[in-house]
C-alpha cells in the first residue's frame, strides 16, 4: 500500500511513514521568484538529500537532527511504489516545528544587504558604516525569520523570535544554529567554499530541540567559491543562479506561468548543484543512491 501523502511544497513531497515518521523526498523541481519552473533540473534531489545526510553526520555532536536513514532498504512497505526515489529520499521523525526560520548570516548579503542599504541595520540591529556587500561580518549573526504561510518571510529581531517561541527556546535555537554555521563554514571553506549563510528549520523530537528538513544544501544556502569573493562585489554562487540570472534576462513578469528554460541553463544549474556536494563532502554524487 502507497505511504499516504501528507504535503507537498515547491521542492519537497512529504508522506506519513508510521511510528512517527515520515517519508521527505526531494523532487528535481526548481523554483525562482516564488514560482515553480515546469522543467527539472537532473540530480538536484539527489543532492539536496546526499549533503543532508552528510552534514547530519558531521553536526552530530552540536545538535540531534531528525534524520533515521536515507537507505532505501530501511524504508517501510510502500515507499517502493512512489517510485525513483533512491538517494532523494530520507526516512525521518516527525517534530513539533517551530514557527521561525533560523537564520545565520557570516557576511552581508541578500535581504540583509538591501535593508543594510535602507536603515543601516540588519534584522533591526544597527551595524557599522561603510560595509560593503558582501563583506564578512565581525561574527555570525543570527537573524530569525517568520514562515510566511503566503507571500514572503518577514525578517524579524532575535527579541520578536523570543516572543514567538520563548527565550529559552530561542537562545537554545540560536546556540545550535550559530554552532553548526561555525562547523560547516570551516568545513566548506577547506574545500574553497565560503558558506555567506544558511538557513536552519528546528523542531522538538521527544522533548530535544532538533535540527530538521535539509541541512546546508545550496537551496538553504548561500555558497560562494572562496577564490572568487571579495567585498563590493556579488560573486557568482553554486545554486540556481543560472535559473534567476535567465529567468531575469528574459523580462519575465515573474507573476505569470514562467518561460520554459533552456537545456544549456538547466545543465549548467545541474553542475553547479554537483559541484557544491563534490566539492564539499569530498564524495562522488555517482557513489550515493539512485545512480
């Protein structure tokens, strides 16, 4: 019998698993400027899937994630009939999510640049004159967000994060997600990535505060190549920047249906995704499931 399907978002179809699990699988859809593109982009669920369950490995001792295995072979009776779900598929424990975004940002960048621009804050919090986009911050910052049920998330201060989930709760999501920015951006950096920020989704698994969802890909991430950042500038990044760099090249209006995307563009976003997974584990993408 077929896993009864819970939710499906832009990326991400999700299914009850039983026990108090649940089945994530990472399709290859892409999305850009809040809408979903009709082509896929090969190997992108795969990638997504094999660099959660590498960094589940290596952030181990910061936090428990909610990750039981991404092994086909320890899915439950019925997984098989989704069908192709090899290496973008992970068996995981369901959690009591919180209603933030956890966000860490060591440089300053996207969002946090243009309201840099505006106010001279970030997330509400007055930074230095003079900094330039993409220039590295003192420290990481945690800057929260809401979840946005439509329309955008909406940046918020760490003490609007407190009144949402209480400050215990807060200082504890802030603690495990400063420390798993630190352990990835060292870790990247070696293999000449600068992690510029990250996005984290928390819950609680039995009491325990959880790292859950995916972790340190490059569509919750902001991966630089190290050789290529310098302040002032926006270096090219290894996500779907290819897809948002044609998709505004085309004067699409961005609110109907969007153009179909050329071959050329979805392979150079193939090799990109690639790129990030190889590069930072160390690990071939041909030797995780689903080849």
């Amino acid at each position: 019998m077929t896993l009864p399907h819970i939710y499906s978002g832009k990326v991400r179809d999700i299914y009850d698993a039983g026990d108090g699990d649940l089945l994530m699988v990472a399709s290859d859809r892409i999305s850009a400027f809040d809408r979903v593109f009709a082509e896929p982009v090969p190997d992108k669920g795969r990638v997504l899937t094999a660099m959660t369950v590498f960094w589940a490995g290596e952030l181990s001792d910061i936090a428990r994630t909610h990750l039981v295995t991404a092994d086909p072979s320890g899915f439950p009776d019925g997984a098989a009939d989704l069908g192709g779900i090899a290496g973008r598929a992970m068996l995981v424990r369901r959690a009591d999510m919180l209603p933030i975004e956890c966000i860490v940002r060591g440089y300053l960048a996207g969002s946090a640049w243009k309201e840099y621009l505006r106010t001279g804050t970030m997330h509400g919090t007055t930074l230095p004159e003079g900094l330039k986009e993409s220039e590295q911050l003192p420290e990481p910052v945690f800057t929260p967000s809401t979840k946005a049920t439509e329309g955008h998330d909406e940046n918020i201060s760490f003490e609007q994060a407190a009144d949402l989930v209480g400050r215990d709760v807060a200082s504890r999501a802030r603690e495990i997600c400063i420390g798993a920015y630190l352990r990835g951006a060292e870790r990247a950096l070696t293999s000449g990535i600068v992690v510029a920020d990250t996005k984290f989704e928390l819950g609680f698994i039995e009491g325990e505060l959880a790292i859950c969802d995916e972790i340190l890909t490059p569509d919750s991430s902001r991966f630089w190549p190290a050789e290529e950042w310098s302040p002032g500038s926006t270096p090219p990044s290894f996500d779907k920047q290819p897809v948002r760099d044609w998709a505004e090249a085309t004067g699409w209006d961005k609110s109907s249906d969007p153009p179909p995307i050329p071959h050329e563009v979805i392979e150079s976003t193939r090799e990109r995704y690639r790129a990030a997974y190889e590069h930072i584990s160390r690990k071939r993408l041909d030797d995780w499931y689903g080849s």
